[in-house]
C-alpha cells in the first residue's frame, strides 16, 4: 500500500510540474527585458511577433503563459512569442514608457506586432482559438492589413 502511495504522490508531483512549467514541447517566450531589446525582439523583427505585457506575480498572466508556450510551439519559425513584465510585485512599474506608449492598463494584455506597428490587442483572453484566428490570418499574408480589430479590444 505504501509503495502505491509513492507511486501516485510521484504521478501527481510530475503532472503539478507539466501543468505549471508547460509541456516538454512547449516553446519559451523570448524574454524582453528592456526599451533597447523590445526595439530590436519586437519592432525590428521580420516576423509577427505576439507580445504579452503582464505583471509579476499576477494569476491570470501566469495562467495564460502556458496557453501562449503552446501556441508558439505550434507557430515556431513563422511567429515569436515574446514577454515582458511591466509592473513589479511591489507595484512599482518596470517600464512606464512602454506602458504608457500602448496604454496597457490590464494584465495580461497581449498585442500582435507586424512591421513594427500594432495589428491586433487581446485583453485577458486565455482562449486559444482566438489568438489562432488572428495569427492565421497574419502569417497568411503579413503585408496586407488584417480584417480583425487593429486597436484596443
């Protein structure tokens, strides 16, 4: 019996740690971790990039991560997945420019960059099937502008 209970404490320990860390074939989100970088990772990059600004220590933004490690597996080489914390633990803003020059005000929000300039915003949305409708549409032909929300949500 008490070898059974190991084996089902082991069990639930592996499978807390997959649901909190992601898959093993999860793709990190590319960290940016200043002005200069989010110039370069994201305004400079070729590529779509979708950009989760979030706060640390916050619970949505940590729940939605998964979801976004997923979907970046699932586009690798065609979109990057980038993240930023713009508020600290403490409050305290990481970078109020950034913050202030695409008015995040609640966390998580998501923005797809194309070319440099916004293209589509999601706000504390953690399903899927939303994030795959704009993508699809944007690396099906990232020069024409997307028939989705360009602005705030």
């Amino acid at each position: 019996m008490k070898n059974l209970q190991l084996v089902a404490a082991s069990i639930s320990g592996l499978v807390l740690t997959l649901v909190i860390g992601g898959c093993a074939t999860s793709v990190p989100l590319t960290p940016v971790k200043s002005t200069d970088d989010f110039q370069t990772k994201v305004l400079d990059n070729q590529r779509p990039v979708v950009m989760l600004f979030y706060k640390q220590g916050c619970a949505p933004c940590a729940a939605l991560q998964p979801t976004l490690k997923e979907l970046a597996y699932e586009y690798k080489g065609r979109v990057v997945f980038a993240e930023y914390p713009l508020m600290s633990f403490v409050f305290i803003p990481n970078n109020a420019e950034l913050r202030d020059r695409y008015e995040v005000a609640i966390y998580p929000t998501v923005v797809l960059f194309m070319n440099g300039l916004e293209k589509h915003r999601w706000v504390a949305e953690f399903g899927k099937a939303a994030y795959r409708k704009v993508l699809d549409e944007a690396i099906a032909s990232p020069t024409t502008k997307l028939s989705t929300s360009t602005g705030k949500s």
